[in-house]
C-alpha cells in the first residue's frame, strides 16, 4: 500500500482525503492545529510546522509521494526528500518558483508566456515614487493567500496601502473576463486539461464569489487560453495539477494571472459536476495511475460560503435547511468551528443544463446562507 503524504490540513486536504477514501492508500497529514479540517480523516496526523525543515523532513522519510495543498512550505526540505527518492508533486522547484510572486512573474516573462507587465519593488517607498505606474496591483512576494497581501492602487493616496516587503507593481489590466483552467500532468509527462471556469470576486475580499463552468467564451479565445495555460505547466517542467488562473481584457486578449500549484478552489465543482474530479485525478497522479476523464458531466455553478461580517466565534449556519431543500445542490461545509469575517467555510455547488438557473440559485443561495457566531 502506497503511503501519500499532504502538507497543510485545510480543506483543500480534507477533499484530497475525502476521495482518497476511494483507492487503497495510506494517508498522513502535517499541521499546526490537531483541530483542522483534514485531521480526523486521514490515517496518520502529524503535529508539525509545514515551514519547518525539520517538520517537513521527518514526517516525508518513509512515505513514496508528497504534495501540498498550500504553496507556503519548506522547500529546502522537500528538496531534501526528492533527492532520497520520495516523490514531490509538484516538484520543489516548481514550489519554489510559484510561491514567490516576483519569481513567478520573472518565469513567465522568461518563457514569453503573456502575463500583466511589472516591475519589482522592495519597499514601500519604492512602490510610492512610482506614480507613473497607476493604476496598478501591488503583490506581495511572498505570505499572500486568498486575497490577503494583494492591493489595488488606483490613485495616489492608494500608495499608502503599498507593501514595505520585497512586491510585484502590477499594471492593471482591464478585466472583461476571469478564467481558470486547471491542468493535470503526470509522471510520463501526459498532459490534460479541466474545460475553463469563468470566476467572480467579491471586490472587497478579493475572494472568488461564485462561478461558472464550462466559461462562456468564444472558442478562438478558449483555445488561446488552454495553449497559454498548458505552456505554463511545461515550462515548470513536473508532474502535479496545476491551476492557471488568467485574464481576458475588453479586446480579447488574454493574459495569465497566476498559477496555484495544487488544487484548487476554481475546482471544487468537478466533485459533483466532472466524470473526474480534481481531487481524484490528483491522487491518480501521486498514486502513478492513468489519468483521469477531466469532460464535464453537466454545467455547474460553486458559491463560496464565507464567515459573514461582523461575526467572530463557534460557526452557526443560518438558512443551511432551506438550502438543503433545493434540488441540484451539493453542500461541503469544510468543519472549522470558529468563524470570521471572510473566512472560507464551505462551498456549494449546483447543477443545471441552463446557465441562467445557476446563477438565479447562486446568488439566491448567496442571500440565504449566511455563517454567523
């Protein structure tokens, strides 16, 4: 029996081991919190610091694959275990250039891939002389997750909210739409691709609001898109599932984002709505099975269930029964006990063959359902 190990035991481990359920491993899980969502579903739970070389390099001797499901981990470590012979998803070099915002921004520019133009700051009052460059996204290099360590600086009294760390200054690119595709790639070097997701922020949170899959664009541009985002991962050079994250301006072109090096929120349907879903194919890959069928079954929509504001404490779900009451709704709360404001809490899913009743249930779900303390 293979033993397959994940750093990090947030929700994105809880729904790697919920479908892990499904084949015959051994599963081990290193984090802080001995409370967090994934620890009571996986075989092994190790309390540890995913940052800490010592953490991450005992608890990987031993195991046959390893994989991540945040980017802010020790790589020197895993470095360390790939050169034993434990097998890293994605490989430690890939992590060590997606985890750094100016490393990956440089890596693109490198291997001509169209991403927003930039240029690197290393404090804030580097970022506040140049004026010349609004409006534009200031990124933090490294820390950034889920919205936090990214601000949008229209004007110049938005330069007080610059960064005084080592960013990106990002031009701003004019949004007409955002897509992500999500591709798999396994060991023999086989490439697949996830049909695209058009995604919906929450502006003030920066957080992914709800979407919609498959995208509603024009092929020319869809085509375009899965060409970029597939040059992406074979410029990284290793196996793993990689979410592409990209942009499509107001004259169709089209430009990548970022790139997430595991799985993915923008994924979260193909649970219910994909013949395979990304947690499935990325244990497919750990495991060193056949690629899975990543085609949709039906269109579907996700809603993220965030902690409502002005709410901190033990998580009550409000309107959670009269959710439960429509049809073509799936529901995966990820078990956090405490909430707060804009914390992720859970999602939910819908299917329908009619766009328009995906986005009538999203938002009249996003209305009902709310997480209070």
């Amino acid at each position: 029996m293979q033993k397959i190990g994940i750093l990090g035991g947030g929700q994105l481990g809880r729904m790697l081991l919920q479908a892990a359920a499904d084949f015959v491993v051994e599963t081990y899980v290193l984090e802080n919190d001995p409370g967090c969502p994934a620890a009571h579903l996986c075989h092994h739970f190790v309390k540890g610091d995913i940052q800490s070389f010592d953490d991450v390099y005992h608890f990987g001797k031993g195991l046959d694959a390893l994989t991540i499901e945040i980017e802010a981990v020790n790589v020197d470590a895993l470095e360390a275990l790939e050169k034993e012979g434990v097998r890293v998803y994605p490989k430690p070099s890939a992590i060590r250039t997606i985890k750094n915002k100016i490393l990956q921004k440089t890596f693109y520019k490198e291997n001509e891939i169209p991403s927003p133009a930039f240029i690197i700051t290393q404090n804030k009052a580097e970022a506040q002389s140049r004026t010349d460059l609004l409006p534009a996204v200031h990124k933090l290099g490294e820390g950034g997750y889920d919205g936090r360590g990214v601000e949008v600086l229209h004007k110049q009294s938005d330069l007080e909210r610059a960064f005084d760390q080592p960013a990106v200054m990002e031009t701003m690119v004019e949004i007409e739409k955002e897509i992500a595709i999500t591709v798999a790639k396994n060991d023999a070097g086989q490439l697949t691709l996830f049909p695209a997701v058009e995604m919906l922020f929450d502006p003030k949170l920066n957080l992914l609001d709800f979407q919609l899959s498959p995208a509603r664009i024009d092929k020319q541009i869809l085509w375009k898109a899965e060409a970029m985002a597939q040059k992406v991962v074979e410029k990284l050079d290793s196996p793993g599932l990689f979410a592409v994250e990209l942009f499509i301006d107001r004259k169709g072109n089209v430009w990548v984002n970022e790139t997430a090096p595991r799985v993915h929120n923008s994924g979260h349907h193909t649970i219910e709505a994909n013949y395979c879903s990304q947690y499935h194919m990325l244990l497919r890959i750990l495991m060193q099975l056949p690629l899975g069928n990543t085609q949709p079954i039906i269109p579907s929509s996700i809603v993220n269930i965030l902690g409502a504001p002005g709410y901190t404490g033990d998580a009550i779900y409000e309107g959670l029964e009269e959710v439960l009451k429509m049809d073509n709704v799936f529901i995966h709360l990820y078990g956090k006990k405490t909430t707060k404001p804009g914390r992720k809490m859970g999602h939910v899913t819908i299917l329908s063959q009619e766009p328009q009743e995906l986005i009538f249930k999203a938002n009249k779900i996003k209305n009902t359902l709310k997480v209070i303390a």
